[in-house]
C-alpha cells in the first residue's frame, strides 16, 4: 500500500510537500522496497518528481552511507552524481 501511495503522488503538488513525503519514506520506512521507490523517485531520470535541494542531498548523502541496503546505498550515490554539485564526498 505504501507503494502505491509514492506512485501516487506522480504529478501531485505541492512539490515541497512531495519532496518532504519521499525523503520521509527514504529515511524511515522500514519495507526496503518502498526506500527503493522513494529513492528512485528522488534520483535522475524518468522516475524523479521533485527537484534537488541541500535538504535531499544530505538524506541522500545519509542513505548512501548509513542504510543497510546496499542497492540504496548505491542508488543514493548515482543520484548524489546526477544532482548534486561536484564536490568530494
């Protein structure tokens, strides 16, 4: 259910609010499938709803470091890649 929920917030506004529910399940949903989902649709690509801030950056830099998947980890560091600024990590 919470799947669908993400899915269905495809074109919704406010973005904000959007932004804050995706990197809300990233963090702290405890279903590894919907961090996925959040993670991809926070990431570049076809899949992304939301524009990149400071705020998702640091969730992602987190993720990338602190999640214990490893598929997270590794997409949270494709999207850091794709949007954030180019600094070192």
């Amino acid at each position: 259910m919470r799947l669908k929920a993400l899915e269905a917030l495809d074109g919704a506004e406010p973005q904000d609010i959007i932004q804050q529910t995706l990197l809300d399940a990233l963090v702290d949903d405890q279903n590894p499938g919907v961090r996925v989902e959040a993670s991809m649709r926070c990431g570049d690509g076809s899949e992304r709803q939301v524009e990149s801030d400071g705020h998702m950056l640091a969730v992602l830099r987190d993720r990338m470091q602190k999640d214990p998947s490893t598929y997270i980890r590794l997409q949270s560091a494709a999207a850091i890649r794709d949007l954030g600024p180019r600094q070192k990590f």
